[in-house]
C-alpha cells in the first residue's frame, strides 16, 4: 500500500545521477533561454505590424493574467484542503510532509502555468518577426517560427525535470507522496488552462467568423472585424499556452507513475521473490531510471531541432523539414535508452544489462509514431477518409458532417487498438511480474513523452505560423506577395502539426492514466481483490465514470456556443453604431471582444473543473474504492475514445474544406464549399475545446482518486458514517450547482424571449 | 458454474403454474389475432389509395424476403457451429442437449423474425384503413391505428411466452442451457432486423431527400419521386418489423437471465446459508416467478391498450389517450406483481409474502417512467433543450448541430445515471446477498418490459401513421382536408412514441446486456476472483469492447451514406432518362428504388454482424476470460452512451426541425428552417439506424460470451495451443474481411474518380 511504502535510501551513485539529471534540467532552461534571445534579435518588421502584434499580445497577456484571479481560489482552497487532509493522518503523513505535499501542489501549479506563460509569451513575441522573415524567405521563417516552438518545448521540460527532482532530492524516501502533489497541481492547471483556453479560442473563432464571413461577408483576418484580435489571441492562448500546460502534466505525471510503480515493487511479492536480497537495491535503480530517461529526452529533443532545416526549394514538401526532425529526435532517445540501460540496468544476478526496460521504453516511441501515422492518415487532405469526406459534400453539408464522423468514430477504434497492443506487449516483455508489467507500461508512457522538446515546438510552432500570417494579411500585404504565399504554406504545415500533436496528447495522456490508474489500485490495496465490474456498485462506478466525459464534452460545446452568441452581439453591436468601421473611417474597438471572452471563458470553466474534481470524491466516498477503480476506467475508456473522435473528426472536416478550398470539387465559393465551411465550424468546438480537454480531464480524475484512496480504503457500501454523509452531501450540492450553472446564459436567455415574442404575436 | 447447475425438479404446483403461462401466451396472441380480424374488416378506401399500399406492402415484403435469404446461410453455419461446440463436450451437454440448443436456437431466430414480421404484415394492411378512417375523424383513426399497433405488440409477446415455456416444460432441469440458444437466436435475427432496417429505412429516406427535396424541390412523399415507396416501405422494416424484433430480443433475453441468475442462487454460498433446507424449493420459485411476471405483463398491456381512446375535442393534447393507456397498463402491472407476491413468494420461515421482489421488479416500472420523462425531457419541440437547438439555428446549420449534440451528450448521461441507481437499488433491496441482489437487477429488466405489448403498440403506431399521411399525400387529397390535418397531429404524435420507445428500448438492453454479463461471470466461474479491470489484460479487453460501439457507428452511418448515394443515382436516372415524370406524364419505377435498397441494406450487414460475433470470441479466446469480461463490460458502457446520445440527438435536431416548420423563427423557408433541415438529415441514421442497432449489439455479443464460456475458462494468457492460435487467426481473418468489405463502395469509387478528373484537369 502506498501509504506504507518508504523509497529505499539513496547511496553515492543515486546521489551523482540526480545532480546530472538537475544539470540537464538546467541545459533545457539554459538551451531555451538561448533561443529566446536569438529569437527576440530578430527584426520586428514595419510599425503596422508591430501595432498589430502589441494588440495580440496584450489580449493574450491579459487573458493569462485573468486566468490566474479565476484559479487562485480555487488553487489555494485545494492546497489548504490537501494540508489538512494529510495532517489528519500523521501516521502515513507525519511532518513536513502534509506541507510538502501542499507546497509541491502548488510548485505544480506554478509550473504548469508557467510552462504555459513562457511558451505563449514568446510566441506573441516571435509571430511577428516570423511575419517579417517570411519577407525574406521560406527558409528563414520556418526556422525562426520552428525556434520560437521549441523555446516553449525547453521550459516545459526543464521546469518538469526541475521540480521532480528538487521534490526528490529534498524528501527522498518520501518523495513519493509528495510527487503525486505536485503532478496533481500540474493537472489542475492544465484542466483550467486547457479549457479556459479551448473556450476562448473558439468562442473568438466562431464569433467572429459568423458576423465577419457569414453577415458581412469579408474575409478571415480582416481587420474590419472588431473580433479579429480576440481571434488570433485565442490561437495562442489555446495552441500555445493550453497545450504546453497539457504537455507538461503528462510530462510529469508519467514521470510520477513511473516511479510509484517502480516502488511498489518493492513490496510487491513477485518481485520479491525473483530478485531476493537484490530486490530493494534494483528497485532503486529502477526508481530512478525514469529520471535519467527524461535527461535522456532533452538531448534528443534539442538534437532533433537542430535538424530542423528549411530548404527554399523544398515548398513542394514543406512537411519534410519537421519529419526529418522528429525522426531524428526519436533515433537519438532509442540510442540514449540504450545507453542509459546498457550502463545502468545490470541483471544483479549475472551482470549483463538487462534490455527488457529498453524495449518497453523503446515501444512508447513505437506507439508515438503509429499514432501520428493513424493521425496522419485520417486526417491528410490526400488521402481517403479526408477525400471521401469532401466528395460528401456534393450533396450537401449533411452527407459531409456524417461522413467525417464515420471517418473519426473509425479512427479512435484504431488509436485505441494500438495502445491496448502497449499494453499487451509490456505484458509480452515482463511475462512473470505483474508489478514489473505495470512498471513497463509507466516506462512506454516516459518513451512517448522522451521527446516532448520537439513535440512542443512543432505544436507551438502551429499558432506562431497562424498568427504571422494573420498579421500579414491585416497589415495590407496582398495575397499574391511570395511572402504571404509562404506564410500560406507554413499555416498550412502548422495545421498538420497541431493535429498530430493533439493524437499525440491523446495517446500520452491514455498512457499517463492508466499509469495512475494501477498506482490508484495500489494505493487502495485493491490489487489482490481488485476492481471487480462484475460486482454491482464496482460496475455502477463504471457506467458513472463513463459518462463523465459525455457530460463534460456537453458543457464544453455549450460554453464555447454560450460565449460565441456573446462575441457576436458585440460584433454586431460596433457595426450597427460605427458604421465608419466597414469603411475603413472608424477603427474597431479589438478590446472588448477580447475582454468579453476572458471573462466568458473563465466563467464557463466552473462547470467543467467541479465535474472533474467532485465526482470521483463522491464516488469514492459514496460508494467505496472499488467503485471509484471501477469509475476511474470507465472515464478513461470513454475519454480517450471521445477524445479521438472529436479531435479526428474535427481535423477531417478542417481539412475537408482545406481541400475543397485548394480547387478540389470546383473550389470557393461552390454549394460543396458552403458545405465544407458548416462542418469545419462544427469541427471546431469538437478538436480545439472538448477534444484536447479530455486529456487533463481524465488525469485529474485519477489524480484526486489517487489523492482521496487513503481516506476512502475502509469505505463499505453499506455502512453510513457522519463524516461520508457529509462529503456525500457537499459533492451533491456542489455538483448540482456546476451543472445548473451550465445550463445558464444566453441561449437560454434568447429561447425565453423567443417564446415570449411569439406569445405576444400569436 | 453455469455448466453445472441444473434445475431442480418440477413439482406439481410448477407444472400448474406453467400450463397456466402458456395459456397467458395463447391469450396474448388470441387476442392478436381478434384484433387482425377487426382491422381487417375496415373499409380499405379509395382504389387510389390502395394501389399505393400495395405498392409500400409488397416491397416492404420483398425486403423481408431478401432478409431470410441472407440470414438464412450465417443461420445454418451458427446452427451447426452450435450443435458441434456443445458436441464436443458431452460431460457439461449430454445428449439431446447440443441439438436442443441448435433447435431453440432456429426457433429464436423464428421468433424474432416472426414477430417483426407478423407487425409488419399487418402494419402495411393498416395503413391505408387508418388513412380512411382519417375521413371519418380523429377519433376512429387514433384507435384503428393504435389497435393495429396492438397486434405487433401481442405477437411479440405471445412468441416470447410460449417459447420459453415450451423449451421449460420439455428440457426441465436443462431448460436453462437451451434457453441461451433461444434468447442467442432471437437477438441475432434481432441485429439483422434491426440493423438491415436501419440501413433501408434512412438510405431510403435520405437518398429520396436529397434528390426530391434539395435539387428537384418538391415536397415530401410526392409520387413523382421515384424514391417515395422506398421511403415509405424504410418506415415499415425500420420501425415495424426491426423494432419489434429488438424488443422481441430484450423480452426473451431478460427472461433468460433472470431464470439463470435464479437458477445460479441454488449454488450459491450466500443465498444457501440463508435459506437452508429451504434453499432448493425457495429457489425454484424464484425460477418460475419471472414466466408469472410476463403472464402479468399479458394482462396489463391488454388493459392498457383498452384505454386508449380518442376523443374528437382532445385534438389540442392528442398525446393524452396514449399517456393513460401507459399509465393504465403500468398501475395493473404493479397490482398483478402485488398479487403474484402475495400468493406465490412468501418467507420459507415466516410463511409471510417477501415483497422484496416486488419491490425489485417494480423498481423497472419506475425506470421506465424515468426514462419516459428524461426522453420526453430532451426531445419535445416545447421544452428547454429543443427550443435551444432550435434557436441556435439563428446562425445558422454549424450551431445548430453543435447545440443538439450538446444536448444529447447530456441526455445520454442521465439515462446512464438513472440505470445506476437502479441497479444500486436492488443492493439496497438485497442487502445481504450478492446472488439474489443479481437477481434482482434481473427482476427490474422484467419489470421493465412488463407492458411490452403496450410498449410495442405505441411504437408501431407510429409508422402506421406516418404511411397513412403518405397515402393520404400521394392519393392528392390537400392538405386542408380535415381528415388530412388529424393525419398529421396523429403522424406528430407517432414521431413522440417512436423517439420514447428507443429510450425504453435502450434502458430495457442495457439491463438485460448486464443480466446477461453477470450469467456470463458465472458461467465462467469467474465470480470468486472477479473481473479485475486492474489486470493490464482485462483493461485491454475493456478498450476494445468499449471500441467496439465506435466501429460499429462507423460502419452503420457509412452504410446509410453508400446506399442513399446508389438511390440517389436512380433516382437522378429516372428523371433524366424520364422527363414526363416531372410532368405528371410518366409514372416513376417505384420498384427498382426499393431493390436497389433492399439489395444494398442485405449487403451492408456483413461488416456489423461480422464484428458483433468475431470480437468476442477473438477476445475470450486471445486473452481469456478475463478480458471476455472487461470487454463486455466496456461495449455496454459505450453502447449504452452512444445509443442514448445518438437517439436523443437525431430527435432533438427532428423536433427543432418540426417546431421551426410550426412558425417557430419565421418557419418554412427561412435561413433557420434551412439549417434544421441540415440538422435533421444528420440526425437520421443517428436516431434510426446506428443508435437503435447498439441495443441487440451489445446483447448479441454478451450472448456469444456466454456461449463460448465453458470453452475459455481455461484459457491462459501465456499458453498457447494449436486450436486457440487458429480460432484467433481464423476470428481476425473474418474480422478483416468484414473491415476491408465495409470499406469499399460507392464513395471510395467516387473518390477515385474525382481524383483521376482532377489530375486529367491539372
């Protein structure tokens, strides 16, 4: 039981390895400060862009900084929660460490967010220089753009490898319990920042395509349209900042189930018995080996943007430069595993090194490259489910929409094949241990995630291309300049890498819960009884943890259609009083719309962040640890499922469009068009808000379960204490009021006047 | 274990009480036939009229033809697979057991098909008298139809009874292994009804759609349409003849698992130490209790269909006759529970009634009427869900979609939650023993299905009715005809009932799947150690069978999208090639659309089918029992989820659709009406064909599981021997024909081609 277990002690070499994986921490840090400074070097190009820029960048900024006021209560309740949770058991807990865990959950926090502010504020930053160097060249704009990503992919990575081992070096045989505080701070961040940045950046989105493209019929980034920043601010709150605080959390949590597991084993009988009087010395190692394999991670990362390399005359292919690179990035993490295991991981018995770690870490990278070829061949404009989804809209915007959900419904069947085969082959690898099994499939986690430094920056480098090119178009630079053509290009390739980088966090975040998931069971000590579904309240836990994820997803569309209606009232409002703006007379006021989805999104993240935080606790408490393993699984199942859904469907009916645009079945402005342009709007909701959420969603789930088993191991069903009553009681309350709270606001608003309009008519 | 659990011996009161169930099932379909005899005696009407019906009668005739033709090879081959699997294990099945079960099994899939088929008959004979009456008024119309509906409901009924009381009285002790081969039977046809229907009725309807509405703008159920008997025949092997086939299915099926979870109390540890000596005579009751409940539910659906009458004044809530009959037929069951309590379960100690069962199987008479409201809720044009859809039509198709399917994401999670409680409840009821609480969520899918012959009533109404508006339209008669203005109130009225049987047909599946699922756990004698979704295997399984439901969407909506595409070319043929058609010159070849459909919905089965009876046993026989389980656990979870999201979402999109038409936003014509009809085009194969076809999925593959039980409980994960290697090559063979073969067709070609003209362009 984790509550009992104590890391074995560190000797001279555990010592010496910790302080390398510090330096590499600082290497990260250091390699990214460097590119900072390269990158704010660079020309800033004509004051119109500048002006542009500055706009973006203070609605981003301000956005960030609202963010934190939302969070803060919420942020610090939890940490004085988790304080006095722990000091209430000081036999598992005793001082300092309930306060660890407080301070290391908001050390997690920091760092999460801070990954997230670091990656975006260097994106607002380095758009318009990337605008400015697309003057000169293909090539220069996407390094500059590529550099500016992995900036955000370095701090991500350094502050991740930073805090686990400070947390390690500080607590040591404890640094266990305090890890999971930290993970969980990271998580939680992330669950706000990614829906609070999800909600903004389609609300933006849809807002202002529906006034701007469809009402007054001017183009996307006109800077007419008063919601044209808040727009290109959405970008980089969401791509940038949304996703770099996701990356992190499974970054970390990876990390923190890696090692959980790795401990487990050491009061884990079938690992006992193999490795007798060897068995507290290999598990040390074992423990610390997922440290030396994120040290691993940053040198292959960094080595892999170094091959990052445009080429003028390779426009025909602009995809390759970034595949060169993380082909590159992956070669060098399996030659660093190699490494790290041929030197490190000895037999104890014979000596020689013993592989089965490098295969299971190996197969993470295995699983990452299937997936971004799954990614890839469901979503490519060229090949069949994209193409087949776009000859759909021959007849019709319905035909379309059903048939990129058939395409998306398909493709997480696949997505969800290939990590159960993970699974199986850790299973493969470590046929006689289960504890050793389960410690595979944590290390496949690490290995998907060795590259994150890269996986980052192809991800950032997404709304820095997006945003360059908007900024272009709004400073007047006409479309036929060779300049904007590449921009056109580079947009495009950034398109490609976001959703590769969204099945990606799919795949991690899978990973990283199911990590949690058998740390959750061995925390609770269900592992001999395990998580039966076959008993009633087990399987009850099941079907409630399954439809968490419906629910959120229905809460995540409403908000995201609630805050939309809202943008564009506003829109609609400075058009009908300025009329100067459609002229170029009067200048749209950019603030408002900006400030009106900050607040909108902060707003609608309640819902959401109760649902994820309360549900479990009331099912743990409610009905008993089984059913909370039982509701654990089914959230994954359905989570990973929906996610894969909505973020392939999404990017098949983008990219639909993208291709009907690009001439195929006549091009713009064809019945098939105005078709591919509904599915694309539905698609946007479904693969840039609700999709990506799913990944904090269902790591802070298993976090807080994973959090809460220690208290709830002598839950039964049907004995009634005050103190369960009352949790009970609280999560009810507080569950109902985030979903009444859901289901207010404008629409709601709009239908009651409706009504009463048509009343009055009638 | 199943295996070896027989019955114990019949008394004299049991046969008694069994001769006097069989009479309830010769009353049920006695009174179907009466019924036949007086909707037979109705005036047919005009010879216009009747040539019409013909035309829908005898296609959707030929379509039932086809359906034998192609079940009947996968029939035979499951047959023979049976009778030689249970051959091979003469210990567990002595002779005549291998071939009862194959018999039981050709006398489900008769039964189930007869059920849809006798409905059907008489639906398509109805719909034209019902039209007639229309003449007459609202009044005689509402019950002509209703008592055809009726008919449906009663056969269904009286088949289910009287085969499972045949089977009791002639295997007795053994009746319960050949029980499975029946309810496995009718589930299979089921999925075959249900899904083949499917594919017909929305193919049909959409293909007519497109080509009618979109590019030759004439109205709905025009005969000029050559499409327009297809549709009309869709709305008959749709919601007819495959509807009564699923309920068919949940009827037998909970039937099975009820009598076995009974059966399984007499091994069992907890129930033997609290019933003793009594242990083996208390649990016999327990095996005949639920053959009572289904003579009860005979009763009370007569009842209860006798209360439904019309009244001419009541036109302004014509949903009233119907409410009363359900509650009629409700309250009567629970009185007929109370009494069959009374008299028949009393404490073997105290001699005093348990009304513990009762209060179990009147638990599903209050799930019913929750699910009743939570659909209601959702879908009606009037409440808040479905005038928000319908006002986020304002800007336009994008919001619309995404408002109905936040609606319905949120929908499907209380119905979900609404199950959990309800299983919870038999916990609450049964505190004290896990075997009878098993039982007890049994005994609530019985209550459940209590008023079937009421439940199947009000949904063959519906088509009914809908064929009648057809007929009245396409025999000229305006729409200012009063007789024509009742045709449509009643047609509205059909689209309510046919929308809340699916929640009750979804809610009374996933019951029975977990009845099923927990035969299964102790068919494998898997009770002891559990299904631990812990072991990495188990979550495997779980992945998969929770993937399933995806795939299956996939296929089903591809499907519908091939075949409306091949109606569509038709249709385009022969107005081109048909000029006169247009012009009221020249009559449409109404047949070649309903062969071309009938031909495409045959074919489109395979790949469902395929994966519905591959995976499963790919699964049990690759990974064990284990897995088996976690994968059946997983596919009711999603299945249950997607199932009530797509329903409720295809409804709502209908309904904001129909309240737009009733002048809600401007009504017909305007920019919002537009966008709702893209809406409803999305919602069709939602709600008709993928969402309905998950209910005999998940229980079809929960039968194969526990089928295949006794050859698995052996399997381990690492041993491998000659015949599982081949099962599970032979299983992933099948499985990627049925994959590839799902993916070929109209489309894909369509593609090609596109490109080919594209590059033939460049």
């Amino acid at each position: 039981m984790e509550g009992h277990i104590v890391l074995p002690p560190l000797g001279q070499t555990e010592w010496t390895l910790l302080w390398a994986v510090l330096a590499s921490a600082f290497v990260a840090m250091g390699y990214g400060w460097y590119l900072v400074r390269r990158v704010l070097a660079e020309d800033p190009g004509t004051k119109k862009m500048q002006e542009i820029a500055r706009a973006i960048e203070e609605g981003a900024m301000a956005y960030l900084g609202r963010q934190v006021r939302t969070m803060i209560w919420f942020v610090v309740l939890m940490a004085a929660g988790l304080f006095l949770m722990y000091y209430s058991v000081p036999e598992q807990y005793p001082h300092p460490l309930p306060i660890g865990v407080a301070v290391a959950f908001l050390m997690g926090v920091m760092a999460s967010y801070g990954a997230g502010y670091v990656g975006m504020w260097l994106a607002v930053k380095a758009n318009l220089r990337t605008a400015n160097a697309a003057l000169k060249g293909f090539k220069p704009a996407l390094e500059l753009a590529f550099r500016a990503g992995t900036v955000s992919g370095m701090f991500t990575v350094g502050f991740g490898l930073l805090g686990a081992v400070l947390i390690f070096m500080i607590f040591q045989e404890n640094a266990m319990k305090v890890l999971i505080g930290f993970g969980f701070g990271g998580s939680l961040a992330a669950l706000f920042m990614r829906v609070g940045g999800g909600i903004f950046t389609k609300a933006a989105d849809v807002g202002a395509d529906l006034v701007g493209k469809i009402e007054q019929n001017i183009p996307e980034d006109d800077p007419r349209n008063p919601a044209v920043i808040a727009d290109n601010v959405g970008d980089n709150v969401g791509d940038c900042a949304g996703m770099a605080a996701d990356i992190f959390e499974s970054y970390e949590v990876t990390l923190v189930a890696a090692i959980i597991l790795a401990a487990v084993c050491t009061v884990s009988l079938d690992f006992t018995a193999i490795y007798g009087e060897h068995a507290s010395t290999f598990a040390l190692k074992l423990i610390l080996y997922p440290l030396l394999i994120r040290a691993v991670g940053v040198f292959s990362s960094i080595i892999g943007t170094w091959a990052v390399r445009g080429k003028e005359e390779e426009l025909a292919d602009p995809m390759r430069p970034i595949t060169v690179g993380y082909w590159t990035a992956s070669l060098v993490s399996v030659v660093g595993f190699l490494i790290v295991n041929y030197f490190y991981l000895l037999d104890p018995f014979t000596g020689a090194p013993d592989f089965r770690f490098f295969w299971a870490t190996t197969m993470g990278i295995v699983l990452a490259i299937v997936t971004l070829w799954l990614t890839n061949h469901f979503t490519h404009p060229d090949l069949r489910p994209t193409t087949e989804t776009a000859i759909a809209a021959r007849t019709g915007a319905a035909t379309l929409l059903l048939a990129g959900m058939a395409e998306g419904f398909e493709s997480t069947v696949w997505a969800a094949v290939a990590i159960g085969l993970t699974i199986l082959s850790s299973l493969v690898i470590f046929p006689d241990s289960p504890a050793l099994a389960a410690y595979g499939i944590a290390l496949t986690g690490l290995g998907l995630l060795t590259t994150t430094g890269f996986i980052l920056a192809m991800d950032t480098y997404g709304p820095i291309t997006d945003n360059a090119h908007g900024i272009f178009e709004m400073s007047g630079i006409t479309e036929e300049h060779e300049a904007s053509r590449n921009l056109a290009w580079m947009d495009a390739i950034g398109n490609t890498t976001k959703a590769l980088t969204k099945g990606l966090a799919i795949a991690t975040a899978v990973i990283a819960a199911i990590s949690l998931f058998r740390s959750f069971i061995d925390a609770t000590g269900l592992m001999e009884k395990g998580i039966q579904v076959n008993l009633p309240e087990v399987f009850v836990g099941l079907l409630i943890g399954g439809a968490v994820p419906f629910l959120f997803s229905s809460f995540a569309i409403k908000a995201v259609g609630r805050a939309a209606y809202l943008v564009v009232q506003e829109v609609r409002r400075q058009f009908r009083e300025h009329p100067g703006i459609m002229t170029y007379d009067e200048k749209p006021e950019y603030g408002t719309c900006v400030s009106i989805v900050t607040a909108a999104a902060q707003k609608e993240l309640l819902g959401p962040a109760i649902l994820a935080i309360a549900t479990p606790i009331l099912i743990g408490f409610g009905l008993g640890p089984g059913a909370l393993g039982g509701y654990l699984a089914g959230a994954i199942l359905t989570g990973q499922l929906l996610a894969g859904y909505m973020c392939n469907t999404g990017a098949t009916w983008d990219n639909a469009k993208k291709k009907i645009e690009d001439g195929f079945l006549g091009g713009k402005g064809t019945p098939a068009h105005v078709a591919s342009v509904i599915g694309d709007t539905v698609g946007d909701p479904y693969k840039d808000t609700a999709g990506p959420a799913f990944n904090p969603l269902i790591k802070v789930m298993n976090l807080v379960g994973l959090l809460v088993a220690p208290f709830i191991i002598d839950v039964h069903l049907h004995e009634a204490s005050v103190g369960r009553i009352l949790i009970v009681v609280l999560c009810l309350i507080v569950l109902g009021i985030g979903i009444v709270f859901s289901k207010r606001g404008s629409l709601a608003e709009m239908a009651e006047e409706e009504e009463k309009s048509q009343v009055a008519q009638g």
